[in-house]
C-alpha cells in the first residue's frame, strides 16, 4: 500500500512563500533552493514548494484548486490558530464557520493557494 508523503504547491516566488509558510508552520525549512523549498514533519510528511520559473518544471494545469488541511483538536484550537493568523497578516478567505464536518476557517498564501484548519470529522 503506498502513503502519500508528499505535496508540492506550485509558487510564483518559493522563497517569498517560504517565508510564509515559516510563519504558521512555526518552523525553517529543511531544503532551500531558488527554484525549489521543502519542509519536513515529524510525522514523516513534507511540504514543497516549486517555481513555475524552473527551468524543468512543465504543467499544463493553472489556477489553485485544492487544499492544504490541518485537522487540530477542537474548536478552540480551530479559533486560536485563526486569531494567530490574522495578527501575522495572513489573508482569511472564508471566516470562522461551521460546515458539514464541524468549525473551519480557510486562508490563503501567497499564490492563492487554500490552508483549511478544521476538526476530524464528527462521525
């Protein structure tokens, strides 16, 4: 069975999105090129971001239509991790709502990209 371990976001800039992501990951980077940014967690997972300038990159697709999701462990982390955002500058798109699955907010990066805090679904 294969686990996904990786995401890579597709950036304008990934050393100005880094420095983003530095912010609400609360950590460096472990690779830093200037085409190419990847954070490692300890669960195993990493995080990259690639420049659409990079020499080798070729994609076809355009725009940002998928998520980077943190599932935390309850509403008042949810609402914390929103306030602390938005004292670092961070753009909310959709505000402090509830949804099907419970309490969520979604922001935005530098590229547009979606960063969703949410609860584990409520079985």
């Amino acid at each position: 069975m294969l686990n996904p371990n990786l995401v890579l976001f597709y950036v304008k800039n990934p050393i100005e999105s880094a420095s983003f992501y530095e912010k609400i990951f609360e950590q460096r980077p472990v690779a830093t090129f200037p085409t190419y940014v990847a954070f490692t967690f300890s669960n195993g997972f990493t995080f990259s971001l690639w420049s659409i300038q990079a020499k080798d990159f070729v994609s076809t697709g355009s725009g940002s239509r998928s998520e980077l999701a943190f599932m935390v462990s309850d509403d008042n982390e949810v609402r914390r991790l929103r306030d602390h955002w938005k004292k670092l500058g961070v753009s909310i798109e959709q505000d402090l709502h509830e949804a099907v699955f419970g309490l969520t907010f979604v922001a935005l990066d530098p590229d547009g990209h979606r960063i969703r805090v949410c609860i584990p679904d409520k079985v």
